[in-house]
C-alpha cells in the first residue's frame, strides 16, 4: 500500500502535473543516483520484496492452483507467516515508517497518510487520491511526500534501517519506497521552484525523480512517472545485472493497490502480473537457486483489504454530516479562526480533531456513537485511553500488572470485550484475534501527534468519507484497528537456515539486522 500517491492521481496528474510541470515549465530535473556502491561485508545480501496489498488468501490460492510458480518457490524455500501484523492506522506511510524504524507512530511520529499538524495549522496529505493534486496543489504534494515526510516528520529520535545498516558499515538501496531516508545526499531539483537536498540510502530511485540505472525505464507521465510494478523489478535488474546490489536492497511494488481498492480484495490479476515480474527478477540471477545461494528474499505485504458495500448507502459513512452544523477546516487551506474540526481520512480509519473551543471531544462522541457502522471510538483523557464499542466502554493506561502477548504491561479497567480480549488459558496473558496488538496500536496512533482529537474506525463493509476523500464502494479498503485489514502474509527465502519470522512488522527491522549479523 505505500503509497497510493500516484497511481491514483493519474487522470489529473496527466493533465495538471504532467502537461503543467513537465512540458510547459520544465519543471523537473531528474536526478540520476546511479553510483557505485563499496564492498559488502554481508555474507548474504537481503532483498526486501514489499508489495502493497499483498493478500494471503490471494496468495494461497493461486500457489495450491499452480499459476504463480516464482511465489510458490520463494514460499517453499523458508520460513513463511501469514498473519504478520501491521502497525496502526493500516496505510502505507505508516506502516513502512514502522518497518524503517522498527516503532510505532508515538515514536516515528507518521500518524497517517492525513492527519492535522498542529504547528504548520494544516491537514498533511501525503497522497490521498485525486484532491492531492487540485486542492493543496502540486508543488505542497510533493513538498511533503517527497521532502517533508522523510526529511521533517518522520523523527530523527528514531533511526531508519537505512542509517543503522550504515552506522554498522552496510550498504543499502530503495527502489520505490516513499520512506527512504539514510545517510547519503541526493538532490531532487525542481527548476522552477528549489532543488530539494534529500537525505538517503546508498542508492535511492524514485520513479522518474531519481533513479539507479541509466537503462531506459517505464517512467513517463503514462506509467505513473516511474511508480510501477514494472520500473521497481527493472531497477532491481539492472543492480543485479551490473553486479551494484548492496547489503540491503528494499524494492516497492504498488501497483496492487489500486487494484484491489478498484476491485476488492478478490482481484487475483495483480498476484499474476506480480508472479511474471518476479519470475524475471530470479532469472537475472542465472537460475532461481543461485539467486538463494547468497541472498535473503523477504517477501512482505503490508496490510490485509477488506471488501467494500457495493451500495454507497450502505459503504459510506458521511462524517459531515454525522458532524453538521459545525465550521470545517478543508483541506489545501490554512486553519481559521471560525473552524471547529477537522476530518483527517484514512480509509476506514479517521481522526477527527477538536479545533476550537466551542466544540468538545464529548460532543464528537456525541454525534458519532449512535452510527451503526462505526466500529471503535477512541481518545486520550491524560495517561488513560477510552474506547467505546456498541455502547460498552474500555479504559487502560500503559503499565500495571496485566501482560498482553506480548509482554507489554497494562492497567485494564471496564468492559475487555471491547477490544474482543481474551486471557491465553497458559499464561492468562491478554490477546485478541480481532484487533491483534490492539492496545498497543492504538495506544501509539492516540501518541503519535499533539492536539484534542479522537480516532474512529468502521466496521468491515464502510469506509469514511468527508472532505473529497477516495472512496471505493463495491471495492476494498484498509485503515482500520480490525484483524482483516491488519493481517497480511510475510515469508523469508534462502538456501540455508534462517530465523524463524517475527510476528509483527514493528519487529522487522530488528529482524532484517539479525539476517545480516547473524544474531
């Protein structure tokens, strides 16, 4: 799912960003990082496969059918889970700032693809379909998707897995991925505005803003400007090929994504199309085994889908007008004095934010609780969070005696059914299989920004709306808290003995580390 950016703002960016940017002005001058990287200390070097939407039940199937031959290797050659959890809100930039710097959003400070920033007064939007181009306008989206996420949100308090890899004297790559920040220099000039100074791996390629190869790619105003499936695995060719593969190469597939929100989670076609391009990644090795002889392939999702109403009615739950009557910040403005919220979508997932004194979190709870398809409502009172669900009411603060699964302390007082928590029969250890790691994900999403706001979620089938947000009735979805947008597949190949996976991907990065000290 990183980053629904610009494979869904196509049609405007074709004829606003394209035409606008890249003919008229001449804009954007591509930076080329096509440089060579030192020798590797790594006995094996890792290769990061992370596909954005990528399903296990999808998966599953076509490996038992037969159709999807290079998956089904990298399945049968290690270690494989199907249920790695996913941070909180399930949205790319999110998540893969939790794969980066192995934190939750309360220390990386993402606190989703929109969310209201208190001291540049404004909703971020990193790239939320096509109002990301015609109300913040072009230059503010890529401002803060390709600068400002990276180079002044994301916290410097915690190091990315580019930075630590090369504190201990590796050598890394990201091809695609719009959380990229290490420690080398790359520029990305815009003529006619600055040219961007961005902080990077060893080798960095972003659609057509930067790139690792001087071979022709499929990164022109028709193809996303380098945003594909196709120019991910051709990048990684060319590394191979030219023999420049670093000790940790993390390549980004996106085009499932949309796919899937278009179509619902039952969409098979981008696990095929996937399968092809895998297919020539490994025969770029020579054969499939020597690609496993001295490399590691990590093959990850990110969140799970899940399926859409086909009916509007029953798919979108207006919080404009569950919220009327109140003065709304819009999106692409700065904050006046008469606004009284703000609604920051994120799929099935919202924030929604007290802006004024005139409004209260009680009042939102007010307006929001008596709608039927609205899941969890969730705020912060001081140390305590509260989370209401069908009228039943949840409160816990971190510390105390009671363990979850794993091992994190809490102090749980009201109805644990609202969480769907259950004790381990064992231990007596807190676990719930419908929000898994729920106390702790959304403990972090309620921590990861300052300001009085509460967190809604929708229930499996709805999605929020308000604002021009994308909406994708009789498709599919992710965002929320519950287990089928959280869970996704991760499986890791070799040929040779590998540690068994962790069970979360706050926990991957740790892991990646350990796949090269052998710890």
């Amino acid at each position: 799912m990183i980053h629904r950016v610009l494979p869904l703002i196509l049609p405007i960016l074709l004829l606003f960003l394209a035409a606008y940017l890249l003919i008229s002005t001449g804009a954007f001058h591509w930076q080329d990082s096509a440089v060579r990287t030192t020798a590797s200390p790594a006995k094996r070097k890792v290769i990061i496969l992370l596909v954005d939407s990528l399903i296990a039940e999808s998966l599953e199937q076509l490996v038992r059918r037969h159709e999807v031959p290079a998956l089904a290797f990298l399945l049968q050659k290690g270690a494989y889970r199907r249920d790695m959890i996913s941070s909180f809100p399930t949205m790319s930039v999110t998540i893969d700032s939790t794969l980066l710097t192995g934190t939750y959003a309360d220390q990386h400070r993402i606190p989703g693809l929109l969310w209201f920033h208190p001291d540049e007064q404004r909703t971020v939007d990193y790239g939320d379909g096509l109002r990301v181009v015609w109300k913040p306008g072009p230059f503010q989206w890529l401002s803060d998707s390709f600068y400002r996420l990276n180079q002044q949100h994301l916290s410097k308090q915690t190091p990315t897995l580019h930075e630590e890899l090369a504190a201990r004297g590796y050598t890394s790559a990201s091809i695609n991925g719009l959380l990229f920040r290490g420690p080398r220099t790359h520029h990305f000039g815009i003529k006619a505005v600055t040219s961007l100074k961005v902080q990077g791996p060893d080798l960095l390629a972003l659609g057509g803003v930067a790139k690792i190869t001087k071979q022709a790619l499929p990164d022109g105003p028709f193809r996303s400007m380098g945003m594909n499936n196709d120019y991910t695995a051709q990048s990684l060719i060319a590394l191979v090929k030219e023999k420049r593969l670093p000790d940790v190469t993390l390549a980004y597939f996106p085009d499932m994504d949309g796919e899937l929100h278009k179509h619902g989670p039952a969409s098979l076609e981008g696990v095929r199309k996937l399968d092809q391009q895998l297919q020539s990644i490994l025969n770029a090795f020579g054969s499939w085994e020597e690609a496993l002889d001295r490399h590691v392939f990590i093959l990850t999702g990110d969140s799970g889908v899940t399926a859409t109403h086909a009916s509007k009615e029953a798919a979108l739950i207006d919080m404009e007008q569950l919220l009327s009557g109140l003065s709304f910040y819009r999106l692409g403005t700065q904050k006046k004095p008469e606004n009284d919220v703000a609604v920051a979508v994120n799929g099935r997932m919202s924030y929604v934010y007290a802006l004024s004194e005139r409004v209260s979190i009680q009042m939102f709870i007010d307006r929001l609780a008596p709608e039927k398809r609205i899941d969890l409502i969730a705020w912060k009172d001081q140390e305590w969070i509260h989370v209401l669900r069908d009228g039943k009411q949840l409160s816990y603060r971190t510390g105390g005696k009671e363990l979850d699964e794993f091992n994190q302390r809490w102090e749980l007082r009201g109805d644990r059914d609202v969480l769907k928590l259950e004790a381990r029969k064992e231990d007596g250890k807190w676990f719930s299989t419908a929000y898994p790691d729920g106390l702790r994900r959304l403990h972090s999403a309620l921590h990861s920004h300052p300001g009085r706001f509460l967190i809604c979620t929708a229930l499996p089938g709805s999605e929020f709306a308000a604002d021009g947000a994308p909406n994708h009735p009789g498709g599919g979805n992710h965002g929320s808290l519950d287990a089928s947008d959280s869970f996704f597949p991760f499986a890791v190949a070799t040929n040779g003995p590998i540690p068994e996976p962790p069970r979360r991907v706050v926990d991957v990065k740790a892991y990646i580390l350990s796949l090269l000290t052998g710890t």
